[in-house]
C-alpha cells in the first residue's frame, strides 16, 4: 500500500514527538503492508518552529534508521499545507513542499468557514503546474455545506483524499455518514491513514479502514484508493479519475450538516 499523509517526523508538529515513537510507526505500517508512506508534517509547524532545511536533515535521519532496522518501507518527504493566501508563493520560495519531487501537493483548507480566497489560491497552485490533492475533505465544514464546491474542484483536476479512520466512525457519525457520501460521488480518490501516533484511532493500521472502504466501493476501487492512485501520485504520472456522480441538492446536505 501507498500512504500520502503521515505525521511521523519526530517534534515537528502533532504528530510523533521522538524519534522511537517515529520508528514505531514505521513498523506497524510496514506490517500492515504499507510500502510507501509520505511524512507530511505541518507547514505552519516547521515554518513558525523550525526550517525546510532542519526537517530534511531530520527526515534523512529518520530514513537511514528505518533502513538500518530493516523495515520494510521506504519514506517520502511531503508536507500538509494548510491553504491561505501565502501558500503559492511559499511553494515559489521552496518553503512549502510538494508531494515528493512530483508535482502534486497536498493541500490543506480551513477546517471552518469558507475564506473568499480558496478557490483562487487552489486555481494559482494549478497555474504552477502543480495539481492539489485535497486532504480530508469529509472533515472540512465547506465541502459539507456546499459539495458544489468540491465537485467544482474535481472537475477542474484536482484530487481528495479522505483518512481511514472517517470509514469507520472516528470522527463522528456525521463524518463517516459524508465520507460515505463522497464515496459514492467518486468524490474521494485516495485513502490514508492521516496517522499521529503509532497506537489509538490514527495509527498506522489501516486494515478497519480498508474493510469499510471495500463495502463500500468494492474490492477494485478500494485497491485504487490505497494502491493504484497514490502510486501513480507518488511517481508523478497522470491521474485520471472517474467524474462525480449525480449529486442529492446542496439544500439536502445544509439540513444534513445542521442536524
């Protein structure tokens, strides 16, 4: 399996605080079949914290240890960037990375409201040449009260990725009830774990989280969340993904969200 988000480079944001706890991760996922795993930590984190240059030399750190202990994963750098009117000048200036030296880039937006200024900062990244991959779309409050929005997105290229744990209810009933949602809209294309630790509800362990996306997509395009799409995103080929499904109404999901 191909994992596009993890926060498992040690002190750098919220996710694994030492270096043990990041090598614990490693293994659960390597035993757990992941092969490849992205380390995406926090822009704002290392920008406000630290530099790019400490966190490259602190992943290469992490990198040599894991091959030193034998486990069987290979690790990229990435990062989570939060979206705000900085960010495609942050790209410009190498403070904000992409997915690997691809370019894809794995965006994050505002978990509450709806800033005037998202859809123009996402089009700005697309006229880089970069292409966002939308990160956990079923837990931002945006995409639940207006889905237009994000098939709007979808239409013009980019890519979302919803975490495991929103299948099976760790983050409420109303997130899994979306994810299923989007699911069925071919509005989710990858699947990660989003893990912050190597124990609790956003570990490295994806096996409930693929149970739940095979009922509800089946075998074929579970394989494509966690295999095909995000080892293709990884090499940096091209992505072509089946457009949305007809949608319920953006009343319906107002009156969903307000419940």
């Amino acid at each position: 399996m191909y994992v596009l988000q993890a926060h498992m480079v040690p002190g750098v944001d919220d996710g694994a605080e030492t270096l043990d706890e990041t090598l614990e991760m490693a293994r659960i996922a390597a035993q757990n079949g992941t092969r490849f795993l992205l380390a995406t930590p926090h822009r704002r984190d290392v920008t406000e914290r630290s530099s790019i240059a400490a966190l490259r030399s602190l992943f290469d750190e992490v990198s040599t240890r894991v091959r030193e202990q034998d486990i069987e994963l290979t690790l990229v750098l990435g990062m989570e960037n939060h979206l705000d009117l900085e960010l495609p000048d942050e790209v410009s200036a190498g403070r904000a990375l992409p997915i690997g030296d691809t370019r894809y880039i794995l965006v994050e937006m505002p978990f509450i409201g709806r800033p005037l200024y998202v859809a123009d900062v996402l089009y700005r990244l697309q006229l880089q040449g970069l292409t966002p991959v939308l990160a956990h779309p079923e837990r931002i409050e945006a995409f639940h009260r207006d889905p237009q929005m994000l098939i709007d997105f979808v239409e013009r290229g980019m890519l979302s990725q919803i975490t495991a744990g929103s299948t099976v209810g760790v983050f409420g009933r109303r997130v899994q009830r979306f994810t299923a949602h989007l699911l069925r809209r071919n509005l989710a294309h990858v699947m990660s774990s989003d893990s912050h630790g190597p124990r609790g509800p956003r570990s490295p362990e994806l096996g409930p989280g693929i149970a739940a996306l095979t009922r509800l997509v089946g075998e074929v395009s579970a394989r494509a969340m966690v295999v095909d799409t995000p080892r293709a995103i990884l090499e940096g080929l091209a992505v072509e993904v089946d457009p949305p499904r007809s949608h319920a109404s953006t009343r319906h999901w107002w009156r969903f969200w307000k419940r």
